[in-house]
C-alpha cells in the first residue's frame, strides 16, 4: 500500500536528521531520485520560473533527440509535456519518504533513467565511444539497477543473491570503465568543455583520482569488491572514490548535469557505504 501521508513522511523525514541513520537514508533517497529530480525541476524551472534551463548542458553532452529502437516510448514518456511535472513530484516526494510501499516511484525513475540513457545519451552528437558520454549513460544504468533492486516486483522475480549481485555489478561497473578508459589514455576533452578544470575542491585529495596509479588499483578494489574477495575493504576504497568525484569533480560540470552526476554517485556511495560502514555509525568498520 503507498504511503501518501505528505506532511506525515515529511515531519518523519526531517526528525530522522537527527541520527546517523536517518541522514544516511536520506542522502540515499536523495542519490537515488536527485538526478532525475533535478533534470524535471531544471525544466519546469525554465517555462515557469525564467530559468536558464538545460539547453546548455544537453549540447554539451551531444543531444539532438531520442534515437533507436525505444525512440518512440522516449518520445511518448520522457517528451510527454507533463512528464517533468510527474517526475519532480514523484522524486521530491520520495525523497522526503512518500509513496514508500510502492514501487512506482523506483519505478517510474528507473524508467526515466533507462530511457534517459538508451535513447538520448545513446544519440549524442560525440558518438557513445566519447568517455563523457560513456560515463553519462553507465552511471544512469546503473542508479536505474539500483531503482529495480528496491522494488516487490525484482524481489518476485530474483533471489537474494541475485540482487545483491545486480547491485554489486550496478555499483562496479561504471568505475571500473573508467579505470581502464582512464589507463588506455582515452581523451577527456568533452569532461573539460564541460566544466571540469581540475581537481576541485578537494584539491591534491581529488588529485589522486587523476594519478597514474589510481587507475590499476581502483581495478583491483573493484574486482576484488564484484568477486567477493574483500567486500569491507574495497568497498571502503569505492565509497572513497565515490565521494570524491561527488564532492570535488562532478559539481564542475555544467549544470544541470553537474548536479545530477553528483546525485548518481552520492546512490552509489551510500551502496558502498552499507557494505562497510555500521547503520548509527559514520566509523567505517573493516573487520
């Protein structure tokens, strides 16, 4: 049954603020549902607020309109004029725990990531072999896996160890990419036409995701993490890595995109975060 209790889950959201584990949820929530949040509100932003909106950043992720064979669905779904409406009621209210009970907001996300990611992105104007691009369509895929992952109809249909499987590749993946793009010397022009001019905030911390090294040994954390032969440690080193970019790299990035990334790896962190870190504790614990 869907909780529709608006004021209820929002009062009950922000008590929960007040412990580890009810922030932890809820950046979760936020990672989970932000990006494709964020792109609905960008655009209702635009007809109603004179907002600059997402011309910008979709021109420098190469979009020119849905392409492929689910083109149409893209065409009836995610350019239907009152899809940026659903979708931001629909993410805003998740994140503050309505509609928990349901699936259609996992759902309904998920759908808009996958159609997102399968027929835009797949069209972009750069070609799907620019790193930008790849990076753009693996983490959408892989937040619209988490999305499946929570559901009553994946829970029907897939084994425990299943899921936890999905999710493990869902979250290792998209890295795991872009350590081997990174260590085949792939050009990052498109990253830097967008926005990214070093290593942000975080400065030499951040630094450390571009070093030489960092490549070989996120494919070994990854691998050791996907296989199941360190879980807490790697994952350790994957929530890093995750926060990092998150933090420090994709907030770059022109907006909306920027927030989005951000959001898509805060869902990925908080995957890694569960395998390593206690549910009231913020001390990771390895043993």
């Amino acid at each position: 049954m869907m909780n529709l209790d608006v004021v209820g889950n929002a009062r009950g959201t922000l008590t929960s603020l007040t412990t580890v584990s009810g922030v932890k949820a809820v950046l979760e929530r936020i990672g989970m549902f932000g990006a494709a949040t964020v792109a609905a509100w960008t655009m209702i932003e635009a007809e109603h607020f004179g907002g600059a909106g997402n011309g910008a950043a979709m021109k420098a992720l190469g979009i020119r309109g849905p392409t492929g064979p689910l083109a149409p669905a893209a065409a009836l779904f995610l350019l239907n004029p009152f899809w940026k409406y659903a979708q931001f009621l629909i993410g805003l209210g998740a994140i503050f725990g309505v509609g928990r009970g349901s699936d259609v907001p996992a759902l309904f996300t998920a759908t808009s990531m996958t159609l997102f990611a399968n027929t835009m992105l797949a069209g972009s104007a750069h070609g799907t072999k620019d790193a930008l691009v790849r990076n753009a369509m693996a983490f959408e895929y892989a937040v619209a896996l988490l999305h499946l992952c929570t559901t009553s109809l994946a829970r029907k249909q897939f084994s425990p160890k299943q899921i936890s499987a999905i999710r493990k590749c869902a979250v290792t993946v998209p890295p795991l990419m872009m350590s081997f793009l990174m260590m085949q010397g792939a050009s990052f022009a498109k990253f830097t036409a967008a926005g990214m001019s070093g290593p942000g905030v975080l400065g030499p911390v951040a630094g450390l995701i571009f070093h030489p090294l960092h490549g070989p040994i996120a494919v070994l954390a990854y691998l050791a993490y996907l296989s199941g032969f360190s879980t807490r440690r790697a994952s350790l080193f994957g929530l890093c890595d995750y926060l990092i970019v998150a933090i420090s790299i994709a907030p770059q990035l022109i907006n909306p995109w920027g927030r989005m990334l951000t959001c898509l790896h805060l869902a990925c962190a908080c995957v890694m975060m569960r395998e390593c870190v206690p549910t009231n504790s913020l001390i990771p614990k390895l043993r």
